[in-house]
C-alpha cells in the first residue's frame, strides 16, 4: 500500500481580510484634502476693487425705442453713435435724451481691455438722468 503524503486541503476559503493597510490609505487621503483645501481656496479669491453702482429693477426695453449706442475703448475714450465725445459732452448729450417724450435705449459697448471705471461712471450717468432702458453689447451681437 502506498503512503500519500499530501496535506489535506481545506475545503473553506479564507474569510479574513486585512483592512489594515486600507483604513492607512483612507487617512492619509483624508489628511492630505484636509491640508489641501485651504490652499486651494487662497489660490482661488483674487482681491478686485470692483465698482459701486445702485441696484434697481429694470423692465424689458420697448422694441419701437430708437437705440444709441455709447461705446468706451481701452483708453477710456467716449464714442456715442461713433462720435469721438468727451464725458462733459456726453452728460449733456444724455441730458437731452432725458428730457425726450420717449426716451431712447442706451446701448453699451465696451473694449474688452477697458477699465470697469469708466463703464461705471457711464452707468452712474445714466441712472442719474433716469435713462434706465440699458442694453450691454457683446461680441457675440456683431
């Protein structure tokens, strides 16, 4: 008779699982977002002196308005239906059109590049005079 010197396998699998090195793993990520967080919102606010300008509801424009266009370039110049203005001249200008039965729409153009100072000095005029139908152009209206 022949002797067998196998060892007997075990029929069961193994039912134990070292999670050690996972609950590691999971700290270490946690850690590192921790750390990482307030970096990454410090990286993210930029500080800008934005503007001021007063909050008032506005109503849809009328289509029959006739439109004027005031455009600022990036040097701050004044263009009011392509006329080179200046603000003293442009004030006057938006005075008059204050003082229409049927105030026109104001449209604003603006180079990309310019300061927001002049945009807000614009709009500050405008509200002054009570020439609140305002539209903005963009570069997609071209």
């Amino acid at each position: 008779m022949a002797r067998n010197f196998r060892r007997p396998r075990a029929a069961q699998p193994i039912a134990e699982l070292n999670v050690t090195n996972l609950i590691d793993l999971g700290f270490m990520l946690l850690i590192i977002f921790m750390v990482a967080t307030p970096l990454i919102q410090k990286e993210q606010t930029m500080a800008v002196k934005l503007p001021t300008e007063a909050k008032t509801p506005q109503d849809r424009p009328d289509p029959t308005l006739r439109t004027e266009t005031v455009t600022i370039d990036a040097k701050g110049n004044f263009y009011l239906d392509g006329r080179a203005l200046s603000f003293r001249e442009l004030q006057v200008q938006l005075r008059a059109f204050s003082g229409e039965p049927r105030q026109p729409i104001i449209r604003l153009g603006g180079d990309e590049a310019s300061i927001w100072k002049y945009e807000a000095q614009l709009i500050a005029e405008l509200k002054k005079d009570n020439l609140l139908k305002l539209e903005i152009a963009t570069e997609a209206d071209r």
